[in-house]
C-alpha cells in the first residue's frame, strides 16, 4: 500500500506589532477554517520574530514585546494550541543553518528582479543601504516552508512572488541532490475581496505602517471611532475574546516539530508572562 503524504500547513506573521483587521480578513479568518476543516495533518503557524529583525535590528524589545502580543491576537481569533502548533522562529536554530545553505543556490541578481523584494525595500527607503538579512528574506521563507516539510501555504497576493522563489528553490535544490524537498502548493483566499483590504483612511490596503489600521485588540470605544458600524460587532467580540485570555497568569504554548531528524526535541516548551 502506497505511503499517504501528509497534509501540512505553515503559515505565520511576523512581531512588528498587533494584528489588525486586514490580518483578520485577509488571513487570520482563513487559517482557523482550515485549522477546523480536518484536512490537514498538520498546522504550523509560526511568530517570525528572527525575520522581523532584519529591519528591526536597532530596536529588539519592540519585536520580543509584540509576540505576546500577536499571540493572544491568535488566541483571542479562535487559532487552538491543541490544534495548531503555534512556534517562534528564533527556537528552531536550524532553521537559520537552513537558509545558509540555501543562499548557495540562488544570485543576486534573482532576489533583486523579485516583486515582493522590490516594493519593500522602497517602501522602507532601503534603496541604499538593504540590510542583508532582509534581502534574503525569501531564502529565509524557503527554509521556514521547506524545514516542515509544508505542502500547502496560505499566503496572500503580495506574498505571491515570495512562494514562486521557495519554488524555485525546491526544484534547484531537488535537481542537484536528489528528490528531498516538498514542492508546497500555494493558497490563496478564496474571496477576491480579501486579497486587498483597505484602512480606514481609503487606501488600497490596511497596514501597521500607514498607520491606517483597526486593531483586533483595541477597545470597544476605540472600534467605535475608527470603524463602520458592519465591523463593530466582530472587532468588539474579538477584543473581549482577548482580554479574557489576560485573566491567565501564563500563556503556555506548544512549539512541536514536524521533523524529528531537523529539530533536537519534539517539543519546545515555552512561558509568556501576561501581566
């Protein structure tokens, strides 16, 4: 009898600060369908903090700060530890031995014709100066993809050019030593309307760094004064959801390895203070 491949999912953000509407809708929404449709083996959601580093680097304590809180944003959402593998990047060290080795197998030249690359490091003014560590950025996302060995990866449209490069990996890499690598499928939302959620001020999409944004954790005053009254009873709930979860002195969270052979224990065990 044939071997059943199994189903898995990554799938994360990375801790700049507190997730918003636009990751509700576009995102956050999606993955707790998925995580309780029973298709899928396995579910990885990763808190990206070692990449939210690379331009970040001079100001550490703002991403150790945020992945608390976008944790309690995946709690407070419906996201289930018991179902979901909820890890932090920066806990899988191989991860990082992963990416150099992966750097060897793609130029320069790529990372720089690639669409995702581009827009963001001339919406950070990087022009000039890119940090190396976020110029490989999608060498990094490959690793993180195919360390797990995830066969599917929700991802929205912006991030389309970023999974086409992991591709582009798998086959190099699988070409010159041998079928290893899981080619992942890519997801996207299946309502067109959420490829490009816009803020509250109109534009195109709903980002931390227009400052434009709905917080799943902001208060329900607060929800009242930015939002149209078709959001206010969502966001309100999921503010509420979250708070309860302050109640809990600890917030204990599972981060289980999908190779046995890549991490050196099955599971790491970690305890965020929430006061």
């Amino acid at each position: 009898m044939e071997n059943k491949k199994p189903k898995i999912i990554l799938t994360g953000d990375r801790p700049t600060g507190k997730l918003h509407v636009g990751h509700y809708v576009g995102s956050l929404k999606r993955r707790v369908e998925l995580q309780n449709s029973g298709e899928f083996d396995k579910i990885f959601i990763m808190i990206a903090d070692a990449q939210a580093l690379t331009d970040n680097a001079d100001n550490p304590a703002k991403i150790r700060d945020n992945i608390m809180e976008v944790a309690l944003d995946y709690l407070s959402v419906g996201l289930d530890p018991a179902k979901s593998n909820i890890f932090i990047q920066s806990h899988v060290a191989e991860l990082t031995e992963l990416t150099f080795y992966y750097m060897n197998l793609v130029t320069v030249s790529r990372l720089q014709r690639n669409p995702t690359v581009k827009a963001e490091i001339q919406m950070r003014n990087f022009e000039t100066s890119i940090p190396m560590g976020f110029f490989n950025y999608p060498i990094s996302q490959a690793a993180d993809i195919t360390a797990f060995k995830a066969t599917t990866v929700p991802v929205g449209e912006d991030q389309l050019p970023m999974l086409e490069q992991t591709k582009e990996i798998v086959h190099k890499f699988n070409a010159v030593y041998g079928e290893t690598l899981v080619d992942p499928e890519i997801l996207l939302p299946s309502n067109k309307a959420c490829l490009r959620f816009p803020g509250i001020d109109g534009k195109a999409t709903m980002s931390k760094s227009l400052g434009n944004c709905i917080y799943l954790s902001e208060s329900e005053a607060d929800v009242k004064k930015k939002s149209c009254p078709c959001l206010q009873i969502r966001i309100i709930s999921v503010s509420k959801i979250r708070e309860s979860w302050k109640e809990i002195p600890y917030l204990l969270i599972w981060m289980r390895s999908a190779m046995k052979d890549i991490l050196q224990s099955t599971y790491l065990n970690m305890q965020i203070w929430m006061s």
